[in-house]
C-alpha cells in the first residue's frame, strides 16, 4: 500500500509584479512617513490629558533627513513660496528662426539678457510638419513649413527684470516680426 502525496502547486511570482509591489511599497513608505508627520503635529498642537501620563515610545525607524516637505508634493507654481510667476515673461509671434540657427538663439538672449539674467528659456507652440514623436521631429527639425511663430516663456533671476523687459521689448520688431511681450504673474488686459 502506497500513498502518495500530492505537493501543493507553487506559485511563482510574475517579474511584473514583484516590481509592482516593490513600488507600491515604496508609495505607502512615503504615505506612512508622511501621515505620521502630520500626526504628530496634531498631537503637538492639541495636548490630550490622558496621553500626557503615557511616556510615549520612541521610533524604532531612522525618519532623519527622509522628511517630506508637503510644499514638495505639488507643483512649483502652486506652493505658497513660489515666485516663479513672477519671475516670468511670455513672448508671442517669436520666428521659428530662433530654433533652427544658433546665431539667431543667442541674438535674441543677448535681447533680452540687457534686462536681467536669464535663468532658462522654453519654446511652446511648435508646429511640426510629421505626426509622431516630438523629440523626434525636433531633433530632426522637420517643422512646418507654412507657421513661422512660435511662443517662448524666459525666467529671470529677479522679479524686477520682467517689468523692465515687458516695457521696453513689448512691441519690438525683431526679425520682421512684432514681438508680444508680456508677464505671466500680471498680464495686460486687452480689450476686443
């Protein structure tokens, strides 16, 4: 008389999902660190008489140099110490020359730059002549040939630069173009 025994069928995890859990690990980290944070503020703030008796425990986890700052969790433009509106100007009806020649990218820093110090520059509305990647097409720099605009927005180091360059640039003829300068914390009201 035999028996035999069956062995349970073993699961063997996916790659997949252990880099899931992985990261969903590392997602709840971050939420508990954070929870217990702003927990132990509310019990700062608001002393329970019953609690006080208790000595409290201390962490058994090294929370040093890993707090989360909750400024850090939302955009930069929407924290309350932001000043990077203010530091910003938008400039409209900019010719595409400034993306495909060297010479005409630094002229128009140069431009600019006499009003202050430029931290970084970043081109919007491209229009490329192929559908697919966008990097791509950049790179190769298939752009459409019938739109020869594109807008721009510069960050200055300091705030005091955008009202000196939208006064002095804004109406500025610059390659056969009228170039729109305008701040982005405080636009201009144009009336239809």
């Amino acid at each position: 008389m035999e028996e035999t025994i069956e062995a349970a069928p073993v699961e063997v995890p996916n790659k997949k999902r252990k880099r899931k859990d992985k990261e969903q690990d590392k997602i709840d980290d971050i939420e508990n660190r954070y929870l217990k944070k702003v927990y132990s503020k509310v019990l700062q703030n608001e002393p329970d008489p019953e609690s006080s008796n208790e000595p409290k425990e201390p962490s058994t986890e090294s929370t040093e140099g890993e707090e989360i700052d909750p400024d850090l969790l939302q955009h930069e433009a929407l924290t309350s110490n932001s000043t990077a509106a203010d530091k910003t100007i938008f400039i409209s009806n900019l010719p595409v020359k400034v993306l495909t020649s060297k010479p005409h990218l630094r002229e128009i820093k140069q431009i600019f730059s006499t009003h202050g110090h430029i931290e970084s520059i970043r081109f919007r509305s491209i229009a490329f002549s192929e559908l697919g990647p966008r990097k791509v097409a950049f790179i190769t720099k298939k752009l459409h040939p019938e739109r020869d605009t594109l807008n721009a927005y510069i960050v200055y180091k300091n705030a005091d630069s955008v009202t000196k360059a939208v006064e002095a640039l804004n109406g500025y003829v610059w390659e056969g173009k009228h170039l729109r300068v305008d701040s982005v914390a405080n636009p201009t009201v144009r009336l239809p």
